[in-house]
C-alpha cells in the first residue's frame, strides 16, 4: 500500500516573495548590519502574516489603507510608538525597492506616520534628595558656582538651555525675577528664592573677582560662558558627590520643581506659566497629574457629583 504523503506546505505568497528579495538586497546591496536585517525581517514577516488574514496576500492588494490599517493594530495590541516607527521604516524601504523594481506603482506607506513618541520622564526626586543635592559645601570658587546653579535650576525650573543662556541682565534682584527666553524665543518672568538669589550674589562676587565683566551668569573661571553639556556634567558630578543613589540630570531638577508645586498648591495653570508651555496637556503629562486625586476632589466638591452614602440594606 502506497504511504500517505505529506500535506504540501501552503505556497508562498507574492507578497512572501517580495519580502525574501527585499531582504537578499538589502543585505548583498545596502549592507544593512545583521542586526537591522533582523529586525527588519520580524517587522515584515509580522505585517505578510497580518495582510494574510485580511486575504491580501498579493501586491497589487497592498495599499495605502492596507498598511495604515496595521499600523493601528500594532499600537492596540500595545506595540510601543519607536517599535511601529521602525516597522514603518521597514515597510518604507521594501516598497521603495519593489517600485525601482517595477513591481508595483504607487507608495503604499505615503504619508503615514507612527503615534507620536513622548520619551519617558525622569523620576522626580522627593524634598530630602533636593535637600542633600543643593547643599554643596562651598570649598572653593567652583563649588559656589555649581550652587548657585543647581539653587537656580530648582528655584525656577529653568530648562539647561535656557540657563546656559541667561545673562545678568535678565536677572531682577530686587523683585527675585528672572526674565527667560524659552523654546520658540518666547519670552516668560519666572519667580526666583531667597536661597537662589543668595547663591547667585555669593557666586557673582567671585565671578568678578576671577574674570572681567562676564555677561553670562554661569561661565568658567576665565570667564567663558558653559555649554549644555559642561552643565549637565557639573550636575551629575554633583549628585555622584552628595551620595545620592542615582545621578541627576538637570530636567529631572525641572520636573521636581514642577511635581513639588502641584503636589503643594494643585494649581495646574500656574505650573503651566512657571514652565512656559504652551499647551495645558504637555503640563499634566509632565508632573504626573494624578487624576485619581482629581476625581475624589471632583466628588467632593461638585454638587451634581457627590455620592449618596449607602445606607443600611442597600
């Protein structure tokens, strides 16, 4: 009796194929590194399998509504934004190529983008890691520096940016204002402590001392203004040298800043104009809003809201 044969193997797609050709170029021709082959590979190998359920297995089926239609089950079934940003660059490159190649005519993945990447934000530290972090002993002139830097950065909640391009003349000692040039060159009055206007005219008498007249705020000791990068390596040579467990980074000085005002007053708005953003929703993501919070106020003190208690038998 003849032996059963195996079932046959469900053939390969056109889709399938143009895949398997796409990644032999891109390999022998473009040089993409192994792993970016591989990556590429899972993300196209994952959009055949999708566009096999929806019976769209062959090229001339594969349009625009076809890969924006995956795109938004990838991000429901909860693949994050840079992933989809990658799969989406995959899929760019494949038809690219199958267009050079004359096998389709139209740009199946024109004008779609991935959900918008909000990177994650630095933990706040809590009052006491503030504490320990600004209180530098001052045992020499860079140190009273560094202090007047890191009181001001969390007096204020200046970006790095705009702090290493704040001059002395936006400076309001008398009322404890600073005038701030933030993103798109708009200008915002931010509220500057005691403790910061304190460190600031420690640090502005050795500044004077060391260097002629600087018009920088924040310069080394031959009176050279800091960059971005000399800032935020004084920060975390700081934290490193204060023994806190982790190293600081000036933005998370800007949250904390920002967390410790809201935790304190629940004036969102207020926050809002203190970081010069322009939208009320960039402030809530920024500060961790606690809507749970929000909610039991919401309960109690709206009068349509309040929750009759349950009574006995209920």
């Amino acid at each position: 009796m003849k032996a059963e044969s195996a079932p046959d193997k469900p053939a390969a797609t056109e889709l399938d194929a143009a895949v398997a050709d796409f990644l032999i170029h891109a390999r022998d021709e473009l040089g993409l590194s192994p792993a970016t082959l591989s990556a590429y590979r899972r993300d196209l190998e994952r959009f055949v399998a999708w566009c096999g359920k929806q019976d769209q297995a062959g090229l001339a089926e594969v349009d625009n509504s076809t890969v924006r239609s995956f795109s938004a089950s990838e991000h429901r079934r909860g693949l994050n934004p840079r992933s989809i940003q990658r799969c989406l660059s995959a899929l760019r490159r494949l038809f690219a190529y199958l267009r050079r190649e004359g096998r389709i005519k139209g740009d199946p993945v024109a004008d779609i983008r991935a959900p918008r990447y909000r990177p994650p934000l630095p933990r706040p530290l809590d009052i006491d890691q503030v504490l320990a972090l600004l209180n530098i002993p001052e045992e020499d002139e860079l140190a009273t520096r560094d202090r007047a830097m890191l009181e001001l950065f969390y007096a204020s909640g200046l970006r790095v940016s705009e702090l290493a391009g704040l001059g002395w003349d936006r400076l309001d000692t008398q009322q404890g204002l600073v005038r701030v040039l933030g993103k798109g060159r708009k200008e915002r009055i931010v509220p500057v402590g005691r403790h910061a206007l304190t460190a600031l005219a420690r640090w502005r008498q050795v500044q004077m001392a060391q260097a002629a007249a600087a018009s920088h705020i924040f310069t080394s000791l031959k009176g050279r203004a800091l960059g971005v990068r000399a800032i935020q390596k004084r920060v975390a040579y700081w934290s490193d040298r204060q023994g806190l467990d982790q190293r600081v980074h000036p933005h998370q000085l800007r949250h904390s800043f920002a967390s410790h005002i809201l935790e304190s007053s629940g004036d969102l708005r207020a926050v809002q104009e203190l970081l010069g953003h322009a939208n009320l929703s960039t402030t809530q993501i920024y500060t961790h809003l606690d809507f749970q919070h929000l909610a039991k106020v919401y309960d109690q003190a709206h009068p349509r809201a309040k929750r009759r208690a349950k009574g006995k038998g209920e």
